[in-house]
C-alpha cells in the first residue's frame, strides 16, 4: 500500500513539475510576442517581409534569453511550429483590401492544423525544464565552453532563419487577390496529405516505442517500414505545399518563395537525416542492416 501511495504522490508530482514548465514557457513565448509587435509594428513603411524578418529576430532573442536563463535549449523547440501561426496571422491583419478570402482562409486553417499538432506533438514529449533534446546534449559535449554562443546561432538563431525562409510563401498567398484554381486544389491536397503523413507517423512511432521501451528497437511498422523518416517527408511536403499556394496566387513569385522549399529539402537531407541516422547506428546494432532496406524518405513501394 506505502508503494502505491508513493507512486502516486511522485506521479502527481511529476504532473505539477510539467504544468508548471508548460506555463514558463507560455511565458516565454508571450513575451516573445509582445516584444516583436512592439518593435516591428510601427515600421509601416517598411517592405512586409522586412518587418515580419525584424519582429522574428527580436521573439528569437526573448527565446534564447529563456533559454539561457533556464539552461535548456529545448525552450526553443516550439518556435519551429508556432511562427508560422504567429507569421499567417501577421500577414492576415497586414494584407491589404481585395486579398482572397476563400485562399485565406484555407492557407490559415492548414498553418493552424500543421502548427498547432507539432507543437502538441513537443508538449507531450517533453517532461519539463530538465529534459533537453538529445541532439542538444550531444553538442554540449562537443562544443563545451561555446555551447551558449554556439547554440545561439545553430539551434536558435539559424533554425528561425529556415522556417522564415518556408514562410515567404505566406506573403503572396495571404495577400494576393488572384481568385482559387486548380493549383491551390493541388497545393491543398499535398499540404493535407504532407500533415496526414506527420501525424501517422508520429502515432506510429509513440505506439512503437510504448510497446519497445529498449533503446536498440527499430521502428519498421507503418510508413516507418517504408522509409526511415517519413515525418520528415511530412516535413518538407509541408513546406512544398505552402510554395504551390503561393505560386497559385502569384506565379511571379515562384522563383524568390521557391528558397523556403529548397532550404528545407536541403535542411532535412543534409542535417536532419544524417544527425538522426548517426546516433541510430551508435545505439541500435541492427541499423546499418535497416538503412540498406529502406531508404531515408522518399518510401519504396513495395519492402525488400
């Protein structure tokens, strides 16, 4: 009986630890808000993007110094998935008269849907102020004294940087008035389907790793026996998505969006895979054998 009651009196401890976390870093992120309103706002002369790239790296700031203050880079996690949202809306109240309604809100409700999932997605993974993402403790390691400095630029400042380039596409499809066609049907379908293939997989792995908690398992069940990464896939179709939006509503702006798409293709294949295969192969014997079955992202359609 002592046990049990132990147990739930660390559980319900553990409970108001985290809720108390979740509430420092709504904190965060509110005062982040506030502090990039406020400066970027009254530059109304300024080109939009030249005002959205300010008021981002001032709320980037605010975040990194609750980063520091609570030594935990992790704080910084939610950003990814929230700045979308912050920047769909600033486009919304910024977009001048004769904008289109119907591409409005479809781009909106897809940002939310995607947004507002990867950041619940982080919530429930993260325990609190003292779980920190692996990626980050390795570079503690390996940075040492420069961890702060470097994780400024690397894991704040540099991310903030790729997701407003994913976010030009924004500016002119929230803000053109070219009525829909059959591109932005396009543009829904991958979106819709690039946030399906998220979500799937996300499930698929949390189930994985509930029912395997050994840290040599490898997730090969649903679309993971396909590809080694399809949230990652999710990911970057995501960002393709949004850039069909904005070539739907503009074709002229095809070429200067298309930065967003490519510097995630390029992010996701060239860092993201990688970091993940690498700490894969240091702690799970079999994963060389699985990395030549499946392929990183783009899925076979049939498994060897």
């Amino acid at each position: 009986m002592f046990a049990v009651d132990r147990r739930m009196v660390d559980s319900r401890m553990r409970d108001r630890e985290q809720a108390r976390a979740r509430r420092i870093v709504l904190w965060i992120y509110l005062v982040a808000t506030v502090a990039a309103v406020l400066v970027a706002w009254p530059f109304a002369d300024w080109h939009p993007l030249a005002r959205t790239a300010l008021a981002d790296l001032v709320a980037t700031a605010v975040v990194f110094a609750g980063s520091r203050l609570l030594d935990n880079s992790s704080i910084y996690d939610p950003y990814w998935s929230v700045l979308p949202i912050g920047l769909a809306l600033w486009h919304l109240v910024d977009a001048p008269p004769g904008a289109s309604g119907a591409r409005q809100a479809l781009v909106l409700a897809l940002v939310l849907l995607w947004g507002l999932r990867l950041t619940y997605n982080w919530l429930r993974g993260w325990t609190g102020l003292g779980h920190e993402d692996w990626r980050y403790r390795d570079f503690r390691t390996s940075w040492g004294r420069w961890y702060w400095p470097g994780s400024f630029l690397g894991i704040h400042l540099f991310p903030t940087l790729m997701t407003w380039l994913g976010c030009l596409a924004l500016h002119p499809a929230l803000r053109s008035g070219a009525p829909l066609g059959l591109l932005d049907l396009l543009a829904f379908v991958v979106t819709l389907l690039a946030i399906t293939i998220e979500t799937l997989a996300d499930e698929q792995l949390r189930a994985f790793r509930l029912a395997h908690p050994t840290s040599g398992a490898i997730c090969d069940v649903g679309l993971w026996a396909r590809s080694r990464h399809p949230n990652y896939l999710g990911e970057v179709m995501f960002w393709i998505g949004l850039w069909l939006f904005a070539v739907a509503a503009d074709p002229d702006a095809a070429t200067w969006t298309a930065s967003g798409p490519l510097a995630m293709v390029a992010l996701f294949c060239f860092a993201s895979v990688p970091l993940a295969d690498r700490r894969s192969l240091r702690r799970r014997p079999a994963y060389a054998e699985h990395m030549r079955r499946v392929p990183a992202m783009l899925p076979r359609l049939r498994r060897r």
